[in-house]
C-alpha cells in the first residue's frame, strides 16, 4: 500500500462500510493501521517526532468525518486542543483535504456558540501568519458535506491545506511533496507563536 492508496481506499470504500458497525471492520482498521503506517513511513524522511492516529469514530458509531492526523508532541497529541496536520475526508467521499487545523472540541468547549466565529477568526490570523504557504497550500476553506458540531468545527478550524479529488492520489510523489510543504507551515506556525494572536 502508499499514502495515496490508503487514502483512495478510505474515500472509495467509507460510504459501504457504514452500513456495519466499526467494531472489526476492515476499513476501521485500515484507518486506524494502515493508513496512519502509511503516513508514518510518508513523515519519516521529513525528521522530527509526530504521533500519528486515525480516526473512524468512536464505539458503535462511525465518524460523520473520519480523519488521519499528525501531531507535533511538542504542540498537542490530540485533535481537541493546539494545532495539528490532518487529512479529512468529506460527507460526500469524493475528495481528501489536507488540513494545518486548529482544534475544535477545546474551542467549542471554550466558546460554545462562537466556537466557529472564534476559530474562522483565527484561522485569518494564522493564515495570514503563514502568507508564505500560500502559494504551496493555497485553499483556505474547507466544506465537508454535512452538518453537526464536530464536522462544522472542523471546517471552521481549517487555516490553510489543499484538495484532491481521487485521480489526485494516484500521484504519489505530489501526495509527499505536499505533504512535506504541510509539515513545514506546521513547523513555521509553531515558530511563529502557534495560536497565540
């Protein structure tokens, strides 16, 4: 399998594997392993530490957004709170989006109904912090095709990233290319204050 593989094969096979419960299913584990394997060997040539974790969702209930995220240690372990590198997969599965994101379940926490004000605030700040990326990650939004409090929050959280559609993932060598230039506007970002505004 590579990065790219992993990727098509969660986009393609998410809808299907929906209608079963998570628990032992194939793609809950391609998620959780194979995919976040891939993403390992992808980040290895790039240095530093990152944990990295795949998210199907949690118990009996798959995510409305699954994700696969890196986290610098030194800024957060976890896609709640700080500042983290993450592919999301939209509602509608015909995409992958490349994320430097802000997290959400720490800002909804904090801020309740303005979570989404507060975080699309900061994320013109950040993005602005990091014009330099702009050429090399220039989408500065995301929509994520459906509704509710963490995928409305993800969107939000969104600083800056690209899209692929599913002919995109073929190009392995894009996929680490890019991959490498979101490692470093998450390193860039840290040097620069991170969230601090």
């Amino acid at each position: 399998m590579s990065l790219g593989h992993a990727l098509r094969r969660i986009i393609e096979e998410y809808p299907l594997a929906r209608l079963d419960p998570p628990a032992g299913h194939p793609l809950a584990h391609v998620i959780r392993k194979g995919a976040a394997d891939e993403l390992r060997a992808a980040l290895a040539p790039l240095g530093g530490t990152f944990l990295v974790k795949g998210s199907p969702g949690r118990g009996t209930r798959w995510a409305a957004v699954p994700w696969l995220a890196a986290f610098d240690p030194a800024v957060t372990t976890s896609a709640t709170r700080g500042y983290y590198l993450v592919y999301l997969f939209p509602a509608h599965r015909e995409a992958v989006h490349l994320s430097l994101a802000q997290g959400t379940v720490a800002a909804i926490r904090e801020h309740g109904p303005r979570a989404g004000a507060h975080l699309r605030a900061s994320g013109d700040a950040l993005r602005a912090r990091l014009s330099d990326f702009s050429q090399t990650l220039p989408v500065a939004e995301i929509a994520l095709g459906t509704a509710g409090e963490l995928p409305e929050g993800y969107e939000a959280a969104h600083i800056i990233g690209l899209t692929y559609g599913i002919a995109d993932l073929a190009d392995e060598r894009r996929l680490r290319a890019d991959l490498a230039n979101g490692v470093a506007a998450y390193r860039a970002l840290k040097a620069r204050g991170g969230l601090a505004l």
